[in-house]
C-alpha cells in the first residue's frame, strides 16, 4: 500500500518521525544527566527538547492519519496501525504531562518521579517504532507501488504518474 501523503515521491510520515524520537530519547538522558550531578543546564535543554518533540510528534501523527485511514479495514495492517497510532498517542500525553508540570515550575529538572514517567514513554515510544518497522517492512505499507532494487528514481515520472489529475 503507497503512502497518500508525499513529498518528492517519498512518504513524509517516515520522515517526521526521528525527529521527536531523537528529541525526546534525548530529553530523557539530559534529565538522567541532570539528576545525577550533571550540569545544571541540562534540565532546561531536556525541557526544550520535549516542546519541540512534541511539536514534531503532532505533526508526524497528522502525517500518519493519512497513511492510517487508507489501510483496509479489518486487516492485520489496520490492527497494527491502530496499536501503533495509540502507542504515539500515550507517548505524547505522557510527555505532554511532564513538559506541563515543568511549564510553570521554579527549575526545569525532572526529579524522579517525571524521570520514570519518562522512561516509561520511551519505553512505549521503542514497542511504537518496532510496530511502525512492522508496518513498513513486514506489511509493506507506505512503500511505493513499483519499489524494487532497480526501481527508477522518485523524481522520474512513469507512465502512471503522468496521467491528468494523477497528483502524488
């Protein structure tokens, strides 16, 4: 099944998605770091990080909709889809919670308890991108119609593609 969202032939989901990964396994070992006698910054750099994590991560799910929408229901596909979907979704309540009660806070260190929660998302964010990779690999979604290892460039129109009103 193709990607219904793209740019210059390739799926913008895949895309969006290792920035917030990055951003927020990052804001993780910044507050482990600060919390063990790291420096003292570390604590307001892992709180940005997880602002604009979650940013990109709301982008990343509005591009994965489009892509989720289009598998066939009742599907092994759509019930990975979905426990992907929900696995982004509790990911991004769990951190949205930490950058909440870090938002009007004296410091922007973690402590313990929003380091677990912390953990605790990563954790889910690992078994989210395994499923995406299952997704992908294993399901062939969001992998272009005439992929293959001699398969021309994305930015050559094939006869498909040229047809009036065929946007992609």
């Amino acid at each position: 099944m193709e990607s219904r969202l793209k740019v210059l032939g390739h799926p913008v989901h895949p895309m969006l998605v290792m920035f917030p990964v990055a951003l927020l396994v990052t804001a993780l070992l910044f507050d482990i770091v600060d919390t063990v006698g790291g420096p003292d910054f570390l604590g307001e750099v892992a709180y940005w990080n997880i602002t604009v994590g979650l940013v990109g991560g709301l982008l990343a799910a509005v591009a994965g909709s489009f892509d989720l929408l289009a598998i066939p229901t009742g599907t092994r596909a759509k019930r990975v889809g979905l426990l992907h979907a929900g696995a982004n979704v509790a990911v991004i309540l769990l951190f949205a919670a930490v950058w909440a009660v870090r938002l009007n806070a004296d410091s922007r260190a973690a402590g313990g308890s929003l380091i677990a929660i912390e953990v605790v998302a990563v954790a889910i964010l690992g078994i989210s991108a395994w499923l995406g990779g299952e997704l992908v690999d294993r399901l062939g979604v969001g992998v272009d119609r005439d992929a293959g290892l001699d398969a021309p460039s994305s930015l050559r129109p094939t006869a498909a593609n040229q047809r009036i009103g065929d946007v992609r």
